[in-house]
C-alpha cells in the first residue's frame, strides 16, 4: 500500500514517561520527514491528537509544509489537506483529478508531511492516491481509534500494508499527580484517595479522557449533596470522549438527582 511491506513491524514505546513520549515523538516526525507512510493507532482520549497538534507545530518551526485532517473518511479529506500543507499552490480552475496531479508536482519539489486524523475509511482511492505520495514525496501518518472489536479488527487488515505505532499511555503515577494539581489549580474540592484511584482506573492511561474529566469536575451537578458522584462523572467523560459531547448527563442511580442537557 505505501510502498513497504511492514507487516511484522510494530514501533512502540513502553511506560510513557515524558522522556518516552518525547523520543516516541522524535523517532515519528523523522520517519515522517524522511516519507515514510505510517499508522498511529490507541484509543480515544489518550492524546493522539494532542501529539499530532506539536508534531505539525515542529513542521511547521523548521519550514517542512504539514497539514491536519481533523477527520479523514476518503479521498477528498487527503487532498484538502494537502492544499492546506501547500497553501500558495494556484488549484482555481482546475478539476478534482487535475489538483490532485498539481498537488503531487509540487510536494515532489518540496517534500511535506500529511497528519490524517480520525482515520475511518481507507478507501481504493485513497491508497491510490497515497501510493503516488510515496518514496520520499510526502510523510503520511494516518491515526486511528481503537476502542472496539470492530475497530481492532479493521486495523489488522490495514496493517499489513505499514508499520504501526501504539500510542504510549500515560502511567497511573502521573495521571495521579496531574488529577491532584488539576484539581488544586482550578481550587476544586479536595478527593480522598479512593475518589482519586478510582478516576485514574477509569482512564486506563488517557491523558485525554483525563482532562475531559477535570473538565466535568467543575460543573456542579457532580456535587450534588455535598459529595462527589463519580460514577456519573466517569461515565459522561467516557460519552464526552467518544462522542465529543461535553456537560452533565448524570447517569446517577434510581431515585438520584438527574439532570440532562
């Protein structure tokens, strides 16, 4: 598909330390800017998105063109990006076919790199297309959520094609410490430390789904009767992250306060 069969290749670092993610980060903005095609793929919240976000901002320090697709479902979300990576490229007037060409022509000259963010479909024509960015053309990381046996399953089949990077999660040590200093800055009432291991086992090493719940502890109707009702509050960062939908769903038990909005 890319140009490389990888298919026994797995680039991973263990721990996710801020060391490990910082190397982790290194090892794939140089593959990236060298063309390698890549696929970052881990689940929802544990801040692939974040990370492409300072890898583009890289890019864009040391003048290599990059571009985000904050959603790719096919072809056209490839090709916008591509025009955004090389936004003085003169494409009016020129057909869906024709720009595509244009686009090649000129990241052939100056070589960038593609961020494919939310990766859903991979279609004919997307890997088409992609396979005429290879060799050295344009550095392409295509990043996936894996959260479910289907979604796990439709990456065992794109794998085959290139080399896969697991997103590293964050340890629960310091997911801990940033719950506590989170907490501490935006003055939130203080948790004992069976509220606070609870919070940091739901997030299962997602720095993301982290801070959506630090969001949510600010909201008020997590302390209903003076008490924090966690169960809720786990459960409507989990929809938040999933479905980015933010505020208090409140799935309390029978006979509790609910509100909804």
């Amino acid at each position: 598909m890319f140009g490389q069969n990888l298919a026994t290749s797995e680039l991973t670092v263990r721990g996710g330390q801020p060391k490990y993610l910082a190397a982790f980060r290194t090892e794939l903005t140089s593959r990236l800017r060298s063309g390698s095609h890549l696929i970052l793929h881990g689940p929802r919240g544990s801040g692939k998105s974040t990370l492409l976000a300072s890898m583009r901002d890289y890019y864009h320090l040391h003048s290599i063109p990059c571009a985000i697709a904050p959603q790719t479902l096919g072809l056209p979300d490839v090709v916008t990006a591509l025009s955004q990576a090389y936004p003085k490229t003169d494409l009016e007037s020129l057909g869906r076919r024709a720009i595509g060409v244009r686009l090649r022509i000129i990241a052939d000259r100056v070589p960038g790199v593609l961020l494919l963010d939310h990766t859903r479909e991979l279609t004919t024509a997307m890997i088409g297309f992609l396979r005429r960015l290879r060799g050295g053309i344009v550095g392409v990381l295509l990043v996936v959520d894996i959260d479910s046996d289907f979604e796990r399953e439709r990456l065992r089949a794109w794998r085959r094609h290139a080399l896969c990077a697991r997103m590293p999660l964050m340890p629960n040590s310091r997911l801990r410490r940033l719950l506590q200093s989170s907490c501490s800055v935006r003055a939130l009432p203080a948790m004992d430390a069976a509220l606070t291991r609870q919070i940091v086992q739901a997030a299962r090493g997602r720095v993301g789904w982290l801070r959506e719940c630090v969001h949510h502890l600010e909201i008020p109707e997590y302390w209903r009767g003076g008490r924090l009702h966690v169960g809720a509050l786990c459960a409507d960062s989990e929809i938040a992250i999933r479905e980015g939908r933010r505020g208090p769903r409140m799935r309390l038990r029978r006979g509790s306060p609910r509100t909804d909005r």
